[in-house]
C-alpha cells in the first residue's frame, strides 16, 4: 500500500506541474463546426443536458477519474464533488485499486455528502477485475454510492511504470463476466492511449455498451510514469511517450455505429466538447485542466473552469443553430485531411 500511496501522491505533483500532455493534439483542430448566422435560437433556449446510467446531467461534461486513495486526493474530489453537484455534471474517480488494498482509504471516494444526486462513476483496473472477486468489486461500488464502474485498460501505461502489471490476459473474459454478472453498469475506458473501433467491436461481443475513449491528445499517462521512472524503465517510457490513437480520430472512426461513447483525451474547451457531441459523443470529459484549476484556484477555479466550458458549449451550439445535443450531434462539419487519413486507417 506504501507504494501504491507514494504512486497516487506523484501523480497528484508532476501532473499539476510538470509538461505531461502529448506534444500532437487530440485532433480537435481539424474540427470546424459550420457556422450559422441565422440560428433562429435565444442563448436560454439552448439545452445541453443528456443523461448516463439514469443519471441526468445539465451539460455533457464529466470530470474524468483522476485520483484518490491518499489525503490530499481526498480533498481534490470533495470539491470537484461539489462543483459537479452544483452544475449539474459528472465525475469518475480515480483507481479505487487503493481502497481494494486498504479499505482505511475508502474515505477518499465517498462523495455522496458532497454530490448527493450527481453522475459518479467508479474505477477499477481490468488486471485487478480478472483477479477480484465479483463480491469484493460490488462492495466497492457499493461503498461509494456509484452510478457505474470504469474497468479501465492502461497496457501502455503500466509497460513503462516500474514494477507495473505485464500479464493482460483474460482481460475481455473479465469484461464480459463483468458485464453479465456484477449487476451494476459497465463503462470501459482507456487511460490517454484511446480505444480503436477494432478494440471497441470486441468489447461489444460481450456486451460493453457503454466506453470512455479516452484518446491520445492529453494527459500521457506514459510520460507520467517516464517522469517518475527508473533508469530500466524511463528509456521505454521516453519510446512511447507519444503513443496511442487521437481522440477525434476515434470519434469519427466509431461516427454512426450504435455506442454510448463518453470523448475524453485532450477536451480542453467547451469548442471542443461540442466537437466531440458532433461527432457522435454522449458526454466528453477532462481531468487535467480541473486538476490544474484546483491546484491554482481551489473549489472556486474548478467552479470558474467548469463554468466556462458549459458556457462555450452552448455558444456554440447556438452558432450551429442547435437547440439541443440531438440537434448538434446532426450539425454540419468539416475534417480535416489529417483527421480523415487517422479515420481511414482505423476502419481498415
């Protein structure tokens, strides 16, 4: 548990200091949204809300899981817990691996007193999954109150960590017992390197209705892990600090197929946000930014930042003329070549 706390504090540190996004983006710029100058449409008649599991949100905006496990985790999620309740959005928390280990750290993903009717959504690593046991993993669902549980995959990112998991096998044999057994809802994510169509098909085989893409664009969870690494381990980390497949990328790869997709990796604004609804997202979420935000700011900067991505979210949609997320998930677009010659190769 030592190690895992001392992990969990790194992260937390070089996160809100350091240069961890990748250097190429998530895409989103080769985005363009068309322009409607006669939207026919008042600011408050704009509805951005959408729902996930039941839940319903006021904005498709979810803070993406980031932490927990350790004091100071603890109080970066009671007060994003309370800014999520108060605007109406969503939050995943960060690997409850921690709390499996010591249930003495489970105070520090009890959010319920904070965000009594807010989207939460749990998290456990898929290596973990295949080696708990079903009861052991609806007590830490139920211990937290969560709407739904992230399994998330991070073979990158665990390849470049010192000591991390090197055996993936049964991983989708857990999925699936996952999806048909455990009796909550199930949400797959990825971890910065993204989901690719192909990834996302198999998943569905076995029942996965519901993914956070979590594309490459953002946070590299592999320059992480090169920052905080050993000398065996920092040259393979520095190798694939750029790896993985880009968020709108994804996004237009999966365009028109029948999934729940939640667009995180690189969402930087609420442009991008609504980008990412145009391109086929239910909900778009980010972590560093209100990470950041916090660290600079307190609950008041995650406030202000939350604030202003719904706000540009709904300008946007009203320059497209949509009145609601159905209508801006229809609004009209161009791609760019980059993003189209990444979709391509994807769908091969």
């Amino acid at each position: 548990m030592a190690d895992i706390s001392s992990r969990k504090v790194d992260h937390i540190e070089l996160c809100a200091q350091r240069d961890v996004e990748y250097r190429e983006g998530a895409l989103f710029e080769d985005v363009q949204l068309v322009h409607d100058s006669l939207p026919e449409l008042a600011l408050d008649e704009v509805d951005p809300s959408t729902s996930l599991v039941g839940r319903r949100l006021r904005a498709p905006v979810l803070v993406t899981g980031m932490t927990g496990g350790v004091p100071e985790a603890a109080t970066i999620n009671r007060a994003i817990a309370v800014v999520v309740e108060d605007l109406g959005l969503g939050m995943g928390l960060g690997s409850q691996r921690p709390m499996w280990v010591d249930p003495n750290v489970a105070y520090s993903y009890q959010l319920r007193a904070q965000a009594p009717t807010a989207l939460i959504l749990g998290n456990i690593g898929v290596v973990q999954a295949r080696d708990a046991s079903l009861e052991s993993l609806r007590e830490l669902v139920d211990a937290i109150g969560a709407d739904a549980l992230c399994v998330h995959l991070n073979p990158a990112q665990e390849m470049a960590q010192p000591g991390g998991d090197r055996d993936f096998r049964g991983c989708l044999a857990t999925i699936g017992r996952l999806v048909s057994d455990l009796g909550v809802p199930i949400v797959v994510k990825e971890t910065g390197c993204g989901l690719s169509p192909a990834v996302v098909e198999r998943l569905s085989q076995v029942g996965v209705e519901a993914f956070d893409v979590s594309g490459a664009g953002g946070t590299t969870w592999v320059g992480v892990e090169e920052l905080r690494g050993d000398a065996h381990s920092r040259p393979v980390a520095a190798a694939f600090r750029e790896w993985g497949i880009p968020t709108a990328a994804i996004l237009l790869g999966l365009r028109g197929a029948n999934h729940t997709l939640i667009a995180s990796g690189g969402i930087r604004s609420g442009l991008d946000v609504a980008k990412a609804v145009a391109l086929g997202a239910r909900l778009a979420g980010l972590a560093l930014p209100v990470l950041r935000a916090f660290k600079s700011g307190g609950r008041e900067g995650v406030h202000a930042k939350l604030s202003e991505i719904v706000m540009a979210l709904k300008t946007a949609m009203l320059l497209t003329g949509s009145r609601d997320l159905e209508s801006l998930s229809r609004a009209r677009l161009h791609c760019g070549e980059r993003l189209q010659s990444w979709a391509r190769s994807l769908s091969r």
